[in-house]
C-alpha cells in the first residue's frame, strides 16, 4: 500500500511544479530588455565582463569548511548510539577524528586555510 502513495506523491509534484511552470509561461509577459541579463550588484551598474575568475583559494577554503561540516555531520549519530555501541564506537571515531586531524595539518601545511 505504501508504493500506491509514493506513485500518487511523485504524480502530484510533477503536476503541481508542470502546471505552475505552464501558467506563469501563459500569464506572464515576455519583456526583452538588455539589463535584465546583467549581473545584479547591489544596485552598482558593473564595469566589464562579470565572468571574473577568482583566486582557487576561496574555493579551496570551501571545501575545507565542507569537509569539517560533514565531520559534524557523522558525529552527531554516532553521539547519539555511543553507550549502546560501546568501546568500539569509541576507538572508531577516535581513528576517524586522527584522519581529519591528519587532513587538517596537510591542508595547514600547504596554506589553504590563510586567508587571501
């Protein structure tokens, strides 16, 4: 009975989110105008090609937040089973939180947490 649901859900997303696009596609008009394609800054009229490349260590910096945030992500699971699971929950986590602790000083090392 459970599958009849989720077949009638996907069913009603598809219809809600198709009739949605097909009315504003009816109702709205179309407008061509040549600073709707510009990049929006605030207000700022921009000055040159928006397609700026930026320094790779931002991106860098991200990924480090990233993969910090999903450490967070698996301790909070494993915080919530450690007295059923026991020791070796704990001896686990404790090889999982060296590794990122290893990652951090790699990543310490090369730079890519100091600021641009």
């Amino acid at each position: 009975m459970g599958a009849f649901w989720l077949i009638i859900l996907i069913i009603a997303a598809l219809a809600f989110s198709t009739g949605g696009i097909l009315i504003a596609k009816i109702f709205v008009k179309k407008t061509t105008n040549p600073q709707k394609g510009q990049a929006y800054e605030c207000g700022i009229p921009t000055e040159g090609s928006p397609w700026n490349q930026f320094n790779v260590g931002y991106y860098l910096f991200a990924l480090i937040f990233l993969i910090f945030d999903v450490e967070l992500i698996f301790m909070y699971p494993w915080a919530v089973v450690v007295k059923q699971v026991g020791m070796m929950a704990l001896v686990e986590i404790v090889i999982f939180l060296f590794i990122l602790f290893m990652g951090f000083l790699y990543a310490h090392k090369k730079g890519a947490l100091k600021w641009m």
